[in-house]
C-alpha cells in the first residue's frame, strides 16, 4: 500500500508542467485595456481632487470607479493563476513570464489601499500636493507601475527569445507602447507638483512671487520632468524596432491627461508636433545600440524639442517671463538630461553579472 502511494504522488509531481504558461499577445493585450481602466480610474479620482469635488470621507463615486478599475486587474490576474495552476502548471509558473511582478504589484495597491482608508479616517484627506506626497499613495503608485509593466516585461522576455524577429510592429508591440505610455503618465501624475505642464512656472502672471526662486523651482521642475521622460524613451530605443507612431503616441497621450487635471489643453499640439518629428527622426536615423551615434542624436534632440514646443507654447498662450538666458538654458540642459539618460541606460545593460 505504501509503495502504491508513493507511486501515485511520484507520477503527479512529474505531471506539473516546469514551463511558464503561455499568456501571448492576446493575454497582453487584455490586461492592457484593464490597465487602461485602471489608469482612467485615477485620473477620474485625480480630476475630482484637482477640481475640489472631494469631502472628507474615504467613501466616493471617485474612489469607487478607482478601486472597482483595479479590482477588474487583481481579478485578472488571481483568476488566470488558479485556471493555469488546474491546468498543471506549478504555482510560481502559473502566470506567463513578467506578470507575477504585476501580481505583487496587486498586493502592494490592496495594502495600500487598506492603508489609504485607516490613514484618511486619522489623518483627514489630503489637499493639493499632500495627496501626491501622503505614504499610502505613494504605496498605490507604486503597485500601480508593477501592475502596469506586465507587458512591458512580457515583451522584453519575447524580444530574447529565437523568435524575436516577430517581434515588430503596432501587432506585437502595441500593448507594451500603451503600457509604457501609461507609466510615464503615473509618473507625472505623481509629480506633477513640479511638472512644467501642471505648474507653468515660465508663464508672464502665471504666480506672484519670488522671481529668483520661482524660477529656480520651474527650472528645477522642467530637468525632473525631462529625466523621466527621457529614461523612458531612451529605453524603447534601445530596446525594440518600435512602429512610426509609438512616439507620438507616448509624448502626446502623457501631456493631454495631464492637461486635463488642470485644463490646461494648449500643451496638447506641441507635444503632438514633436512627438511626430521624433517618430521621423526614429524611421529615418534608426537609433540603436549598434548606431550609437543616432541614438545620442535621438537622445538629445527629443527632450529639447519637447521644452522648445512647451516655451513657444507658454509665449503664445501668456508670454515667457523668463529671459533669454533661462529658457534657452532650459531647452539645452533638456538635451543634456536626454544624453546622461542614454549613458545610464547603455552602461547598465550592457553589464554583466560579475562587472
């Protein structure tokens, strides 16, 4: 009998399957439009903060539509885990390969989440810019990113494998452009205190104040504001054969939601013209590792452009209070933020393990 019984457990550990499962680009692609409701579910929650339509109570329509959005995620995700696992894959391989971060990232958000509502009930809501610094928000956007980045991570795996060379596209890549769209997009929601499309510093009449030190924190808002997007896009670069569009789809969806928490819509067209000349300048040059020279070019050029169309912009709408000095200074350092970006990026992935 006992010999029998380690006969019947012997044959079902070698009946667990050591592969990941395969989720695909169908798999990508619907946990995309979730993270894409996920995303519009903070927005609304964002929108309603920013335009004072928020009590004191942790208990909204704001927050229902924000947490009702994740979740649709955490139920993704929870749900093609214990389908997989009856299907024979081991527990830890039972998402495909890059989505058990963007599980982790469902348990970081639901502890914030639990952490959110014991903070407001002590503490009160959060005003302005304490919304965006407060520790359990903080938590939320951090799960929120690893939630995202499933199919970013998905896509880097893919992009390893022998059959790379599908890999190109609107096809195969769509849901890891939207995924990183959507990233940068959480990143300036969350520091949109010092982002010059939210705060226009540069703006004639835009805030009374200190000029030197009004002008030092713009400055200051615009090199963050390019560091990010510039790590972001210096990265897809290097990484992928990205269709024409992915940049101006990345540069002008990120500018337009911010634009709407503080109807500021005017910031739209600029980010769209230089989202279209780098797609141009991407087709035409082909910036790769193995064109390093296009690529610093690429690196440079597309942060510049983008502070270039923001400082025209501010002229037309209201009138650039800074001097010459300043902005053109701005426009440069934007270009040099894009270059460092693209030194960090090169130099740690061509690292190895034991450099």
């Amino acid at each position: 009998m006992a010999a029998t019984t380690q006969s019947i457990g012997a044959n079902e550990s070698v009946n667990v399957r050591a592969e990941y499962s395969q989720g695909g680009l169908r798999f990508d692609r619907a946990f995309t439009l979730l993270s894409m409701l996920f995303l519009a579910g903070l927005w609304i929650d964002g929108w309603a903060h920013f335009h004072g339509r928020v009590d004191d109570s942790f208990f909204t329509p704001w927050h229902l539509v924000f947490y009702s959005a994740f979740g649709l995620c955490a139920a993704f995700l929870i749900i093609n885990l214990f389908l997989n696992v009856r299907k024979g894959f081991s527990f830890t391989r039972a998402l495909p390969k890059g989505y058990w971060l963007s599980l982790i990232g469902v348990t970081i958000f639901a502890l914030g989440g639990v952490g959110d509502m014991i903070w407001h009930t002590l503490f009160g809501i959060e005003d302005g810019t304490e919304a965006l610094l407060s520790p359990t928000h903080i938590m939320l956007a951090i799960g929120m990113a690893l939630v995202f980045t499933g199919p970013v991570r998905a896509a880097w795996n893919r992009a390893q494998s022998t059959d790379a060379s599908g890999q190109r596209g609107w096809g195969a890549l769509a849901p890891m452009i939207i995924c990183i769209t959507l990233v940068l997009s959480l990143i300036w929601f969350f520091t949109s205190y010092a982002n010059p499309i939210a705060l226009p510093l540069a703006a004639r009449g835009a805030f009374r104040g200190p000029s030197d030190t009004l002008q030092d924190f713009g400055v200051t808002g615009i090199l963050m504001t390019m560091a990010i997007m510039s790590s972001i896009i210096v990265l897809l670069a290097w990484r992928w054969k990205l269709p024409f569009g992915a940049f101006t789809l990345l540069l002008t969806a990120s500018t337009a939601l911010l634009t709407v928490l503080i109807d500021s819509y005017w910031f739209i067209p600029g980010a769209l013209i230089t989202g279209v000349i780098t797609d141009i300048f991407y087709a035409r040059f082909k910036p790769s590792p193995e064109r390093l020279g296009a690529l610093a070019l690429f690196a440079f050029i597309t942060p510049a452009l983008y502070m270039a169309a923001y400082f025209i912009t501010v002229q037309v709408i209201a009138g650039v209070i800074w001097s010459i000095h300043v902005w053109t200074g701005a426009i440069f350092l934007s270009g040099i933020i894009g270059l460092l970006a693209l030194f960090v990026v090169n130099g740690a992935l061509h690292l190895k393990p034991n450099e």
